[in-house]
C-alpha cells in the first residue's frame, strides 16, 4: 500500500537527493517479485542510512510501501516503526517482521502513540497485551475490545486467561511506559478525531462495524449506509468522507482498508487526490441532506403501505 504518497504529491517542493535516493531504492525493491536476501542487504545498506537525511513525507511512503512485504529487511523495518507515529502507523499494524519482543521494545521507546497503532493489530502474545492493558488508555482498551468482539480464535481465549505474574522485564516496561505516557490527542479538531475512528474501523476488515460507524457519521440508517460503500471505490461514497471533511489522505486510507489497494499507480493516485479536492464540502453535505430526505420519504411511504395493509385486512374480518 502507497496511501501516503498523498503527502509527496502534496509537496513536490523542497526534494533532496536523499529523499529521491530512497524513494527510488524502495520503490525498485517492491517491484522485485522474490527479492533475495542480498536484495534485501543492499536496500538496507543504503536505506537506513538516508532516513536520517529524508523528509517525513519520503519515510511515510517507505513504511508504508515495506509495510505488508516479509522479506523487507529487518533493520530498516525496525527503524521507520519507531519514527513518529504517523509515519511509522502501516508498519505497526501490519508488518509480519515485527515480533511482540519488537514491538513491546517500540512500545517502551515511544510510548502511547505507538501503543495505540499497535493495539489495532492481531495480538495473540500475553505480555503484549498485558503491556497494552497497562496504559489504562481508552483508546486502546477499545480497541482490544474490538478485536476480542471478532475475534473467534486466540483473542477470545486470551482474554479468559488468568494473568501470569509479572515478569522482571514487564515491570521495567511498565515503569517506562508510565515515564513515556503523555496525551497525543491534544489539539484533535474534531474532525481529525473522526477521521481517525473511521479509519480504525476500516482497518478492522469488519465492513459491517464499518457500516455501523459510518452510518453513525452521516446520520443515515445502516441499510443506506451499506448501499453508499457499496463493493468497491464509487462517487457516493467519496462524496459522503468529503462532507465530513475528511482529507484525501483519510479518505484514501478509509478506502483501502474496506476494498485494498484502489489505485495502483501514481498517475491514477494523482487523479483521485485532485477529484477529491474539487469536491465542495457545502454541496457534498447538501447531497447527504437529500438522501436523508429520500430515505424518510421511503419510511414514510413504507409506513402507510404498512397502514393501508393493516386497514384493509381489519375491514377484511369486520365484513
């Protein structure tokens, strides 16, 4: 997935060799089917090096372009999972290569942020969930409490499982975390805040929570909801994330995660990026008004069918 390559499309200033250095090497990587491993040992010998001198947009797209890949090499893989939480978030969802020892020493450097990406992946390791449980944090709680809800195999067992004793290692974590711990959601517009539950819902690979979510957002029923995602990338449902004043990035990410990867190329990127901003948000809203209108219109005529019916079969028993 290349979702973040919105912010190279965003920003084709302000480029240095270093960031046009690593795009190319990452992008020659993922285009080589069955890359060896001195493949992938010349990509880190060149890659890692550079992410001190590329931009955020440049090792946005190289996590998230390394992010579903298992031969990816691990160093750089471990590097760009403990850059900011932004950049790093594909990584922390979806790497196979990071193992709960990786990502509870992530956790223990970086903190909630981090915590948070990481309590939205598949989680079958006891003291990685004891480690997240010990934030304390709602977002996260909620999170497990997603998962475990789905979740018919491990999740659902572990939660019935007495705690283990803390191990030597788990209290120092623990201790870290609580030194780590601040609050990453200071400055959230509101809009930021929903985009961001949308996106976890999306990313769930649950459509029918999905659903549930996003009728909630726009305020239609769940049925109407389901006939807007539809099955793949349709007007309707663009039109409906721009009236919430989703960016093209949150957008894109919310489409990904209910349909995989929609556009791929950069060309066919570029035109979505450039469609979606010429959405105006005024009329996309008015647009959700009118379906709104349409859908009680069709309770309302289903209700007086129902009446009709209910009439005719009561006048049916008096005669």
């Amino acid at each position: 997935m290349k979702y973040p390559e919105f912010r190279a499309l965003e920003d084709r200033s302000g480029g240095s060799k270093a960031d046009d250095l690593l795009t190319a090497s990452i992008t020659a990587f993922c285009c080589v089917s069955r890359p060896a491993k001195s493949d992938a040992q010349q990509l880190e010998d060149l890659a890692v090096p550079l992410l001190a001198l590329a931009s955020p947009r440049v090792r946005r797209h190289a996590a998230a372009a390394l992010s579903e890949l298992p031969h990816a090499p691990k160093r750089l893989i471990l590097a760009l999972a403990e850059d900011e939480v932004d950049i790093s978030a594909p990584l922390l969802l979806r790497s196979p290569l990071l193992q709960p020892s990786d990502l509870i020493d992530i956790i223990t450097h970086k903190g909630i942020g981090h915590a948070r990406a990481i309590a939205r992946r598949r989680i079958a390791d006891p003291e990685l969930l004891r480690v997240l449980e010990g934030f304390n944090d709602p977002a996260i709680e909620r999170a497990l409490e997603i998962q475990a809800h789905f979740d018919n195999g491990d999740g659902a067992e572990l939660s019935d499982t007495p705690p283990a004793e803390e191990s030597p290692r788990l209290r120092e974590t623990r201790e870290a975390l609580k030194a780590l711990m601040r609050d990453s959601d200071a400055g959230f517009s509101s809009d930021q805040a929903l985009a961001n539950h949308l996106i976890d819902a999306a990313l769930l690979d649950q459509t029918a929570f999905f659903e549930q979510e996003f009728a909630k957002a726009i305020g239609l029923d769940q049925g109407s909801a389901a006939r807007i995602i539809g099955h793949g990338l349709n007007a309707e449902l663009t039109i409906a994330l721009a009236s919430l004043g989703l960016s093209a990035e949150a957008a894109h990410l919310i489409l990904t995660g209910l349909f995989g990867l929609v556009h791929k190329d950069l060309h066919s990127l570029r035109l979505f990026v450039q469609s979606y901003r010429q959405i105006d948000r005024d009329k996309a809203q008015m647009t959700i008004e009118r379906w709104k209108t349409e859908e009680n219109s069709q309770k309302l005529r289903q209700k007086l069918r129902e009446m009709a019916q209910d009439y005719e079969s009561g006048s049916r028993r008096v005669s």
